[in-house]
C-alpha cells in the first residue's frame, strides 16, 4: 500500500491515542505531525515514540516542559500557541490530516489542511456542524477528499458505496442512547457528571459522552451527515440501537438497506480513513453474531427526539444555526460539568438559543465566528 504521512490533531485524546494504535500497526503509515493541548508528557512520550517532525502544544509552557524534559537532540520542532495547530500542517505538508481535536478549535486546521491539499479524516464534528458551509465547497475546490471517522458517517459513506447518490431513500443513524438511555425522566434530570459519564457501550472523552447522554450527539450528527453527504433534513433519520453493532444503514429506492456492521470500537473508522479507498489486515477478532444473540432496534423517546430534532431545525434554518447548535452545546455541556447547571437544562438551553439564532446576510467564517461567541454569551446569560 501507497505509505502516507499522517498528522494528528489531539494526539492525546481518545480519537488520537487510537488512530496512534492503528498508525504503529501498519507499515505503510508515518507520524509526521502531532498536536495536543496541555498533556505535554504524554505528547513528550508520543513523540519519543513515533518520531514526528515538528509537535504542536497550547502553550508556551508546555513546550519549554517538553524541550527541558527531552535530552538534547530528543525534540522535534515545537510549535506552541493559538495558530501552533494551522503551522504545524503548514511546516509538515502531510498526506493526510486526522482531525481528533475537541470542538470548534478544529476549524482553522482543517481550513490548513484542505490549503495544503491534504486528505481529511474528520473524527471532529463540530468543524462540519459549525462551517461545513464553508468546509465542504472549499474542501471541493480543492479536490480533498473528506473522509468521516465518526462511526456512523463511516458507516453510511460505506454503505452509500453500494448504489448512487439519486438511489438514496434515506440515511438512518443508529444511537446507543447514551449512559441515561433507561433512566426515568425525572432521574434524568438530576443526573451527575459521574452519572452521565458512564457509557454503555463506546469508551470516549468527556463532552461526546455527555453529548451521547443528552442525545445532542445525534443533533450534531445529523447536521454533520448533511454537509457531508449532501442530503436534506427530510433524508436523515435516526433509531436507538442498544448494541451499537449496526453502525448506521442506507436505505435505496428499491426498499434495499445496506447496513455497516462491526464492533463499537473507534480503531475501525479510523483504520478505513486512514487506508481509503484501500483497506488494512488488521488483527481483529471477527463479529460475532451468534454470541451477540440479538440486535435490538427501537423509536427515540419523546426526550431524545427533542434532542435529535435541534439537529434538523438548524439545517432548516440555515445561516448560521449549525455555528448556534454546535457553540449553546459546548458551553451548556461546559457549565453541566463545572457543577452550574443541571443535566436537564442542557437540551432546554440549546434550543432556547437556537430558537433565537440571528439571521445572517452571507454565510462568511467571520460571521459564523460571531454567531458561536453569540450563543456562547446567550447561555451564560440564561445560567
Ligand atoms: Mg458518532
């Protein structure tokens, strides 16, 4: 297979700590960038390991930790601060960009990337929520593949494989339904971080698993298989499937649905990105169905259609209602894990907010940047 330079972007998350399990595993793939936030010694070790050419850290800080506890001659160019993630794409020039960063911090690399003409693996979804307006037709222009890790997207850009784009029915994406998905919904309401962290079935960071509680993630979903895959609200659907084995489906005119199946583990999605259009040998143990026993499938409640349904409202809306969507959820999801709010006013709050999106002339980076500090500022003042 054709080897490829790959740059991570939060290599010390959930997202990069696997696509990294994934890259030591396969020949044809090289480390030539890796970005993180503030865990520089778990950076510092990554490096140590896979040999990047230049790293990327939030701050000054972090970086001098890193060159002082580094031997001599040990480091890579380190870049740090604001634009450290948008220089290290420009520095490394990679074959392909894997986006695992945590919301909307995502966005300039990603412009970076599709500049560069590098191949994008998204596992970052607010990027499309908030700009895929603006992602995906510059994506276009400039001949970049994108390429989902998000499970479902995934699965559905597999399963579109199998008929053409006017054949498509339907898009249906699967919800495990989160750690509360049995809960009561006066529990619901009172549930703790702890509570809310406690996921059944995918093990991932912080805000997607809260996301995944509230069904947000969903919303998000939604809007981001729209820009990905250019299909209207109408065409997206959602179901509750418990197992998380079926990862999403397709449905076709002649009533055939094809379906994506495999265990809840994120290393797939990222090994299919990473070795696209191929695909790697890689060391899994199969599926296994008749252990599985049954796959259950059932409609969203009344709360979780609530949440979902905000995703095809800011579709609806246009504008910048993806930016709104996306902004009101990170910092209601911000302020539920600092203990100010109850976990049952993060879905209330998003949608007050979104309800109240300002209508904007063009659709520019510039305003829907105002757009996410906008619904940023309206949650702070309903908390
Ligand atoms: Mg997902």
């Amino acid at each position: 297979m054709k080897t490829r330079r790959v740059a991570i972007l939060g290599s010390t998350g959930s997202i990069g700590s696997q696509t990294l399990e994934v890259v030591a595993s396969q020949p044809s793939l090289s480390v030539c960038a890796l970005a993180a936030g503030n865990n520089w010694r778990l950076l510092a070790e990554q490096a140590r390991q896979f040999r990047p050419e230049a790293v990327a850290v939030a701050s000054p800080e972090s970086a001098e930790a890193i060159r002082s506890a580094a031997g001599a001659g040990d480091v890579p160019h380190i870049l740090s601060g604001p634009d450290a993630m948008t220089e290290l794409i420009h520095r490394t020039h990679p074959d392909v960009v894997l986006s695992g960063v945590v919301g909307t911090s995502g966005l300039a690399p990603t412009l970076a990337a599709i500049e560069c003409g590098a191949t994008l693996a998204i596992a970052n979804k607010e990027t499309l929520v908030m700009a895929g307006a603006i992602v995906m037709p510059a994506a276009h222009a400039a001949g970049v593949p994108v390429l989902p890790v998000d499970s479902e997207h995934s699965a559905i850009f597999q399963c579109l494989l199998a008929g053409r784009r006017e054949q498509v029915r339907r898009i249906v994406i699967t919800a495990s339904g989160g750690a509360l998905r049995d809960w009561p919904g006066e529990k619901v309401e009172k549930a703790t971080v702890a509570d809310a962290l406690k996921h059944p079935t995918w093990s991932m960071g912080r805000k997607i698993t809260i996301d995944s509680a509230t069904l947000i993630n969903k919303a998000l979903e939604v809007v981001e298989a729209h820009w990905l895959f250019d299909m209207p609200a109408e065409q997206i659907d959602v179901v509750l499937h418990g197992e998380s084995i079926v990862h999403s489906f397709v449905e076709y005119c002649d009533g055939s649905a094809i379906a994506q199946m495999g265990k809840p583990s994120m290393t797939t999605p990222i090994s299919y990105a990473l070795s696209w259009p191929e695909r790697f040998e890689r060391q899994v143990a199969p599926l296994d169905l008749a252990t599985a026993g049954k796959l259950t499938f059932s409609a969203l409640s009344d709360r979780f259609e609530r949440a979902v349904r905000l995703g095809h409202a800011a579709i609806a809306r246009g504008g910048a209602a993806g930016a709104v969507l996306n902004a009101a959820n990170e910092a209601a999801v911000e302020a539920f894990l600092a203990g100010r709010i109850r976990f049952g006013r993060i879905v209330e709050m998003v949608e007050t907010v979104l309800n109240q999106t300002p209508p904007v002339t063009e659709v520019t980076l510039e305003a829907l940047l105002r757009a996410d500090s906008w619904a940023r500022t309206q949650v702070q003042e309903l908390i």
